[in-house]
C-alpha cells in the first residue's frame, strides 16, 4: 500500500506538564493527522525574510583607504619626478650643458641617476611585494614582521640575511609542532610542506644559482625598499646643498647664454627636493600606519584571521595599491576581501587556494560577515563549483583547505535557494559522498557481506571531523524536497548514511564515550529521519531503498536496546521505524527483526525514564501504533508479548492513554477472527473508555470512541450491560453524546478527522446491540445528523494515517458506507 511520512524535524519545546497536559487531551503530533503546513522551515532554509540586522563596515575599508592615500601621494611624486626628470634632460642638461659649473654637472646627473634608480625600483617593488606576499612559509611571515617597525628593521634584516637556512628549517617545524594544537584555528597549519609541483612559486625562485636566500624575491623586495629610501634621501640632502648654497658659478655681464641658468637650476633642485619629501612623507604615513598603528594587524584581528591572517592582509592591501597605482586611484576602492578570497580560490597555486578559502571560512563563520559572505558566494556558481572540487582532494597536506571547503558548504546549504545551486552542481552529491570516511571490504562471495569499516582519526588527518561535515552538508540539502531525491539516486550514499548509525553496545553505555562520535551517530539518525519522512512518489523509494538495506532496522534496535542513556537518539531511531512503517514491506521487515516490538514496548512501559524525556515514550506508542496498522502479522507479535493487560492499564495513564488506545484499536481491528479469544482481555478496559468518551475532548475523545467502536464488539449484550451499571452511565447517555459529538463537528475536523467516523461506528454497535438504542437514536435525531454528514464528507475522514496534506491508507469502508449501514438499521427497527 502506498504509506508516506511524518514532517521534518521541527520539535516545541514545552515545560514538563504542558507537554503531560497536550498528550492527554490531544496527544502528540502525530501522522494520524493532517497538517495545513509540513514544517517551518528554519529561517535560513526558507525565503523567510529575516530581521534586518544593522549593517557592519568592512574593517578592509580601511585598507583601501589607506591605499588611496598612498596613491595620492606616489603619484604626485612621481608627477614631480617626471617633470623635473623632463625640466633636467632638456632644459638644464639640453640648453645649457656646456655651461654649467662642473658641480652642477655631477650633481644633476647623480640626481638624475638615483631618480631614475628609485622611480625604476618603485615600478618594480610592488611587483616583488606581490610575489613575495604568496609565500605562506615561516620565513615569509617573519620577513614581513620585519617590515613593520622600522627602527627595528634593519637588525632583523641582518638577521635574516645571515641566519643559516637550517636554523630557519627548525623555527619553521617547531612552529608547526605548535600549531598542532586542535583548538587553533586551520589556517595556522600553512607551515606544513606543501606537496612537490611542477612550478615554481614565484616567491621562492633564485634568481642567481648562487646565494639563493639572499636572491629569493621576498629578500629582493626588501633590497628595493632600502634602494628607495638611501635613493630619497640622496636626493634631499644634494637638493638641499645646492639651494641653501646657490654656487652655480659666476655670471660675465653680457653673458646672454648663462643669464637663466640660475633660475632653471633652482626649479629643478626645487622640484627634486619636493618630489623626494614627498616620497619619504609616503613612507613615513606608511610607517605610521602600518608599523606603529599597526592597521594590517587590527584589520586581520577584526576580520578574525588570526596571525597567519597577515599574509592574506599584505596581499589584498598590495592588490588593493597595485589598482589605484596603475588605473584611476579610486580602483582600489572596488576590492573586498570576499571578492579577493573568491579569486584566489579559482587559482592554481595551492597557496593561493588554501589563502582564499581560509578568508572565506573566517568571514562565513564570524556572524557579522556570514550573510554577505553567503551571499556573495552563493550567487557565483563557479565558486560553489571549485568548493565542491575541492571536496575530492584527499591528500593529507590537503586537509585545511578541503575542512575550510567543507565547512563553507555546511554554511551555505542552510539557505534554500543555495542548496539548491550546491546539490545543482553536477557530481556535488558524490563529493561530498566522498567526506564520509567509511567502507566495507569486497566479498568475493554472494552468500556474504563486506566487513565494515569505519576510518577513525589520524595522527595527521581528521577523519570524523570530515564525517561529520559530511553529514551536516546532507541533512541541510535533504530540507529541500527536490534534493532528497538525488540524495538516494547518489550510488552507494545511502548506504555510508546507514552504516553511520551504527554505534557498538560499549559506546552507549559509556559515560565519558567521545562526543564526536555520538554526534556523528545523531547527525546520520536525523538525516535518515529527514529521508523517510519524504512525501510522494520520491519519499516511497526512499523508504524502500532505506528499510531494503540490512543493517537499517537492527541499527536502530542496538540503539533502542543499549541506548537509554542517549534518548534522544532513541527518540530518531524510533522516528525512524515510525515513517519506514508507512511502507507495507517495511513494516514487515520491522516486525520480522528480532527484538524490535519487545523494545518499543519496554521503553513505551518504561518507568525508570525521567519526566524530560517522556518524549521518547510517546515516540514509541506512535511507531508500536503504526507497526499494528493493517499488519496482521505484526498484530501477531504482538499478542505474543503478552502486553494486552498492560496496554489495558495505560489507558489509565495520561501520558500514554492516547497510544494505547491506538494499539490496542488495531489489535482488535486487524488481528483477525481467531484470536477472539485473546483480545476479550480488552473489554475488562470498557469502563475505562466509556468514561473518557463520555468526559474527554478533542484527540482523547476521538481515539477513546474508536477504540469503543471495536472493543465493545468483544463483550456480549449482557456484559454490555453490566459495564453501564458500573459506570453508572446509561446507553441513552451515551447516544446522546454520540448525536453531541456529531453536532459538534458539523463539518470534518483537521485535529480529530476520524471522530466522526468512529461515532458512527459506535452507534451502529449500539444499535445492533440493543434494539432499545434504535429508538433512542430515532427521538435523538440521528438520521438528520446522518444526512447532515453526508452533506459534508471530506477526503480528510477517508484516512487512517497523513503525509502532511497526503492522506495515506485508506479506510477500507467508505464514511458512506457507514450512514448508510446506520440508516438502514433505524429503517429496519
């Protein structure tokens, strides 16, 4: 028969005895009702417009910024230094070159020089900067530590420069043994060494065969920046020598040819002078800034980077310069770092990749940057392309940068129209298939089954760190319908899901059993929940292909067994067999697994569970409820148990009389004629049911008077009558409430959507069990309330169970059929 589900995860918390008081009166929510809605989606998961939160400037606004005003101030010295470059060579060295003082000579050649030096190094600086800032290795950030104050500089370069390259290597592992603390974050592991390729990185090329570390690029662009500086200083002290002196010669009256050469001397040491001042103002805003403000380190330390941040920093706000350099100053302003972290995932260098990911994962996981974050990501598929490549790559010295991948994912599967791109992506599902470390080894035999294996934690890989990634980036795309689909289409997924909700006897029963292993059995526990519980065509394979894999049923039996000090993993497991029950095989297949109805019962009757987790006790009654449903074998078992005397006195208990009288329902309904006998023990519980039909309301009443409808049939006329003297109720009272109830609920309700049917079915049992009941029903109008019914019959009362809006299950006599049978029987006497 074609069965569907029960609604996502969606659970309301309510204090102990709200949730006593809903399961008395109305009991839980349940698939033996419809819903007008499946769930509500968390908010990222839907379109739900969400608070807006105060917008939160970019701390790399401050870069760019202070790039622009770098800018300003390099190009207007080299405005200046071009001019005076062009006033020199014709003007000063075309004009009057045979006439100038032999010191004037060789000042404005040596001034040109080192201009030239400077102007040419500083085109080239940035360019060593850019390649040096790639460099992610110890030597490259303590360089650039170096950089920052430059009353110290010049002793750390020395250092640098002659420290032997082996005392280098062991900073550097001794920096990575530091960094394996696993409470730091990823992006301090960049120290380990990168596997070998097939280029150089630019950072690391020496350009002479010999001195390697003096000529490696990082180290170049240090000589440059000194270069400048000596070449700026140069400048000034000439400039300021030949205007403080003026000796620029003697001249002869009537000396026509010399008679401007002052004045052009005094421009051109003029313009020298303010394009090196300017120069050096640079440097020393630069310094400023950068060495005793320290911006990049507040930058980093707002974006959350941390101290291997500062290479990323460096290298945006070179970027970030480079722009206002080459183009329009105001270029620079267009960067961000979620932009700039994009690009350089899209790239080839390793480096470059772990750099731009890292930026991501910071700015996804700090709150104040995840939206935007998200946003931006989620709207470029050629990234969501490269973070699901990266899910494959699986080589250790990989591992920062596909955990930063992963967890990019996780975050950016919680919004809805961004799983969709994610699980869009062709192969995305078996990538990220391929986080989940766990395998069974290849039976060479039909007649067998591969040993499974799960992949613990490495001594240099995190193996359950990537399972558990794994599933989380499933369990937020499987929210979307769509997506369930290609989740059991996905070749062998399902089964790594299921092999992860195994847990052994020892690890439920530990106190002190690791928590990343318990979460990991929860996180698959919900996503198999999210999988069964899937409406339609696509949810009725998923359930088939879910309870057709062995290991499924007898995992959740272990938990259920052994797991009572984990209830809410009880409470999924349990949830679980509940909607694979809407399958008539799997029902079967349930039934049929030793162990399983014994531990639904024994939790469902357990006392030792305390009052905050009677949840996982009114999950049981659901699925023992369900197993009972239109499964004639399973009724079987059940009576096998011998729990009808106990089922009988939990229809006096609150917590558990709304299941209970479910069961004990379909006990009597399904199964069948030869186990009369055995299901009398039912009517001893007639009192009990007639009192709550008589004064309960809503769910309690309905199943109460459903459960009358068919237990009364196991009493003959005269125990009938008996139980009436002891209730002190009469029958005329009791058809009396039955014609209420009818009134009441004029048309079909969505809370209780078989009362109506159950109320007709009590009155034909009344009426063919005592003749005297037809004329009470006659004078109490029941054909009108009958006619009345069958003006607004509904598909809603032709259920047992729903699937949401879904009505699954199908009453095997019509409502019509019904009133016509009690009309019939009113006609007839």
């Amino acid at each position: 028969m074609d069965r569907g589900v029960q609604e996502e995860d969606g659970s309301i918390r309510l204090p102990v005895d709200e949730l006593r008081r809903a399961s008395e009166t109305y009991g839980s929510a349940t698939i033996f009702e419809p819903r007008r809605c499946i769930g509500k989606r968390d908010s990222g998961s839907g379109n739900s417009v969400s608070p807006t939160s105060p917008a939160v400037p970019a701390p790399e606004k401050k870069l760019t910024l202070f790039a622009l005003r770098l800018a300003i101030f390099e190009k207007a010295a080299t405005c200046l230094g071009t001019l005076g470059f062009i006033w020199a060579t014709v003007v000063l060295l075309g004009g009057f070159a045979i006439t100038l003082d032999n010191t004037d000579f060789w000042f404005i050649t040596i001034i040109l020089l080192i201009e030239g030096t400077r102007i040419y190094s500083r085109s080239h600086e940035l360019e060593w900067q850019h390649q040096a800032t790639w460099s992610i290795t110890d030597a490259g950030i303590n360089s650039f530590r170096a950089l920052k104050s430059s009353s110290h500089f010049i002793v750390e370069s020395a250092k640098a420069l002659f420290r032997p390259i082996t005392r280098v290597r062991k900073q550097s592992m001794h920096a990575r043994e530091l960094r394996k603390n696993p409470d730091e974050p990823i992006s301090g592991r960049w120290g380990i060494q990168r596997k070998l390729t097939r280029t150089w990185t630019s950072s690391d090329v020496p350009i002479l065969p010999y001195a390697q570390w003096f000529f490696l690029s990082r180290n170049v662009s240090r000589l440059l920046y000194w270069l400048q500086l000596a070449s700026a200083s140069a400048c000034v002290v000439l400039s300021l020598m030949k205007l403080v002196k003026r000796n620029y010669g003697e001249v002869e009256k009537g000396d026509t040819d010399k008679r401007n050469r002052q004045s052009a001397l005094n421009i051109f040491y003029s313009l020298a002078l303010a394009e090196a001042l300017l120069f050096l103002m640079e440097r020393a805003y630069w310094q400023w800034k950068a060495g005793y403000c320290k911006l990049l380190e507040e930058v980093s330390r707002e974006c959350d980077l941390g101290l291997s941040g500062m290479v990323s920093i460096r290298r945006f706000f070179y970027d970030a310069y480079s722009r206002c350099l080459e183009g329009s100053i105001f270029d620079g302003l267009k960067m961000n770092m979620v932009t700039f972290a994009m690009d350089l995932l899209a790239s080839n260098s390793p480096d470059e990749q772990l750099i731009g990911a890292t930026i991501l994962r910071q700015f996804v996981m700090n709150p104040q940057f995840s939206d935007d974050t998200l946003q931006n990501i989620g709207t470029n598929i050629s990234v969501i392309d490269r973070l699901v490549e990266v899910l494959n790559w699986k080589d250790p010295q990989e591992e920062d940068i596909r955990r930063s991948a992963a967890e990019i994912l996780s975050k950016l599967a919680s919004k809805k129209q961004n799983s969709l791109r994610v699980a869009g992506i062709p192969g995305s599902l078996e990538s990220i298939s391929s986080l989940l470390q766990t395998s069974r080894s290849y039976s060479t035999t039909a007649d067998e089954i591969g040993e499974k294996t799960v992949i613990c934690d490495h001594a240099h890989y995190g193996f359950w760190t990537f399972n558990h990634l794994g599933l989380v980036i499933l369990k937020k795309l499987a929210r979307d319908h769509d997506n369930r689909g290609k989740i059991g289409n996905t070749r062998g997924l399902l089964p790594k899901i299921i092999d992860f909700t195994h847990v052994e006897e020892r690890l439920l029963r530990d106190e002190n059993v690791t928590p990343s292993q318990i979460l990991t059995v929860k996180r698959s526990l919900q996503l198999v929940k999210i999988l069964a519980s899937t409406t339609g065509a696509t949810g009725t394979n998923l359930r088939r292909e879910i309870s057709e894999i062995v290991f499924t049923i007898s995992n959740i039996r272990d938990i259920l067994r052994h797991g009572e000090k984990h209830p809410n993993l009880q409470k999924l497991g349990i949830e679980i067999l509940t909607s694979l029950a809407l399958e008539e095989d799997a029902t079967e297949r349930i039934g049929g697994t030793g162990g399983v109805l014994k531990e639904l019962f024994n939790i469902f009757f357990s006392q030792r569970i305390p009052d905050n987790q009677n949840y996982v006790r009114i999950a049981a009654g659901d699925a023992l409820a369900m197993m009972a449903l239109e499964s004639r074998r399973n009724c079987l078992r059940i009576l096998k148990l011998r729990v009808l005397e106990r089922l009988v006195g939990a229809l006096n208990v609150p917590l558990l009389r709304v299941n209970a009288a479910r069961i004990l329902r379909n006990l009597c309904t399904y199964s069948g004629v030869d186990c009369f006998d055995q299901l009398k023990v039912v009517a001893a519980a007639a009192p009990t049911v007639l009192e709550a039909v008589m004064s309960e309301e809503n769910k309690l009443q309905e199943v109460m008077v459903g459960l009358a409808a068919e237990a009364f049939k196991f009493m003959s006329s005269q125990e009938s009558n008996i139980m009436f003297e002891r209730t002190g109720i009469e029958e005329a009272e009791l058809a009396s409430k039955i014609l209420q109830i009818l009134r009441k609920y004029e048309n079909p309700s969505v809370r209780v959507p078989r009362i109506r049917r159950f109320s007709i079915e009590l009155a034909i049992w009344m009426m063919r069990n005592n003749t005297a009941s037809v004329r009470t029903f006659k004078e109490l109008g029941l054909e009108k309330e009958l006619e009345a019914v069958l003006e607004s019959t509904a598909e809603v009362e032709s259920f047992s169970i729903f699937s949401g809006t879904y009505g699954l299950s199908r009453h095997s006599t019509t409502i019509h059929s019904l009133v016509e049978t009690a009309v019939q029987l009113l006609e007839d006497r």
